[in-house]
C-alpha cells in the first residue's frame, strides 16, 4: 500500500531548502550597494513555487533534487527580476511587493533597474558555472530554455503586448497569450529545465509542456481573480490594480464565476497529462491543486 503523501510537509521542507540556496547564492560582493538590492528582493519571501516546481520535476524525471537546485535558484532569480522591472514607474508602476516598499523605492530607479539586470545575469551563471555533477549536454538545454523564457519569446514579449493592451478592450485570445508569455513561460521552464536535469525522455517532456501550460494559465487566472476579490494586506501587494490600470483580465471578459471554472478546469488538464506517473508525480500533482486554492 503507497503511503499517503504529506504536502505540507514537503513544501515546508523545500522550502527551506530553497530559501537556504537563494541565501547562499549572493555571498560578499562588490559593490555592497547592488547586491544589497539584489538580495532584498530576492530574499522577501513569498510562495518558491518556481524553484520548487523545478526540484519536484527533477525527481519525477528520476534525478536528484539537490542537481536541480542551482536552476531552482536561477528560477527564482529570474522570477525577482521580472518583479523588480514589472514595479518600476515605467512599467506597472507598483510601490508595494510581498507587503514591502518595492525595491526603486527603496533603492531608486536606476539600482532597480541593475539589480534586476544583474539577477538576470546571476541566473545564467548559475546554470553553466554552478552545477557541478549535471552533464555538459543537459546544462545546455537548461541555458537554452531559460534563454527563451527570460527574453521576446516569453518573459519581454509578454511584457510589452500587456503595456499596448492597457486602455484597450481586448479579447481572449490576446489575453491568454499575455497570461502565457508573461507568467505560463517561467512556470513552464521551472519544471522543463528540473526535468531536463533528471534526464527525462520525450515523452514525459511532452507530458510536463501539457501540465506547465495548465497551471501557467490557472495561475494567471487566479492571480486576476485574487486582484479583485483580495485585499492589499493579505496579498501583499497593491489590490485592484488591474482595474486602476483598465487591464482586461480573466474576470473582466468572462466573470468571477467562470474564470474560477476555467482555472479548475485548467488545473485538472494539466493532472491528467501527468497521470501516468501519478506515483512519482505526487509533488507536482498536489503544487496543481495549491495554485488553483491560493488566497494569495
């Protein structure tokens, strides 16, 4: 009889881990000043569904978590340095992040902008220079999709449809592409890249593209739907900020009520793709159902 899996437990348990790994990523440095920025968004907090997304699809893929964990690391970096850039006046315009002043407020506008460059940058290094034991081979294909995540295949191109959208009334379609690049890539390439590291075949490769474009969408939309139903206090950043911005959203083009089926409909596509290995897919199965019950 399989033992009952205990995700509370694995999540705290690897989150700590995680957190132990972004801590130690940062060492003294030069100059103090820009890695005081680097590490003060890096180390706020906040869920580490990336790095843990990738640890978890290591192991599914038969490999050792603690191979994956400098990506895990890279993960996240390039995860705090699209938040930075996001929040910059130019950009969202967001002076709260994971209930703390954002990091231009703190830092200016130009260390922001550095310290996101420099996070980016830290990211790749990671990878190539921090990953000892990983075959040559597999680390390739790691910097190769981290690069078409963080760059106008996903990440940036993301970012701009979104700022030529504010105003505008745009539809399904455009939205989801939105939702895809600017959130779905990064989910996707957390748990691809852990993969890639374990050495897994095409066919479970094909099975994570399917689960990483549930959750990526499921995510997204539960984040439009936190951003009306929520508060500043509980999610930690500024509530409502869609509608102050007049972004099409998930709630805004289909309703609270089917935007929250849409999601659970989402999070079970992405189940299913990873039923043949329901054993082994315990973690990433259990991560699905907690994007899809976030409060925050």
């Amino acid at each position: 009889m399989t033992a009952e899996f205990d995700f509370k437990t694995y999540l705290g348990k690897t989150k700590a881990t995680v957190e132990a790994a972004l801590d130690g990523s940062l060492g003294p440095e030069h100059p103090e000043s820009l890695r005081e920025a680097m590490r003060y968004s890096l180390l706020a907090g906040g869920k580490r569904l990336r790095p843990i997304l990738c640890l978890a699809a290591c192991e599914l893929a038969g490999g050792e978590a603690k191979q994956a964990l400098p990506t895990a690391v890279a993960l996240e970096m390039i995860h705090t340095m699209s938040l930075i850039h996001d929040d910059l006046p130019t950009m969202d315009d967001d002076d709260v992040r994971r209930g703390r002043p954002t990091n231009h407020k703190v830092y200016g506008e130009a260390v922001a902008i550095l310290a996101g460059d420099a996070l980016l940058t830290r990211a790749f290094e990671m990878v190539s220079l921090r990953s000892p034991g990983v075959p040559a081979e597999r680390l390739l294909k790691v910097v190769g999709e981290l690069s078409l995540v963080a760059g106008a295949p996903g990440l940036v191109g993301g970012q701009v449809v979104d700022l030529e959208s504010e105003g505008k009334q745009v539809d399904l379609d455009t939205l989801e592409y939105i939702h895809l690049h600017k959130t779905g890539a990064l989910l996707g390439a957390c748990v691809i890249t852990g993969a890639l590291i374990g050495d897994a075949d095409d066919t479970l490769i094909a099975a994570l593209r399917t689960y990483a474009r549930g959750i990526g969408l499921a995510f997204q939309i539960i984040d439009d739907i936190l951003d009306v139903t929520g508060s500043s206090d509980v999610l930690g950043k500024t509530a409502g900020k869609d509608l102050i911005s007049d972004k099409t959203t998930y709630p805004k083009l289909l309703g609270l009520e089917e935007s929250r089926k849409r999601a659970i409909d989402l999070v079970q596509e992405a189940k299913t793709a990873l039923q043949p290995w329901s054993t082994r897919a315990r973690p990433l199965l259990a991560l699905a159902d907690f994007i899809a019950s976030r409060d925050r």
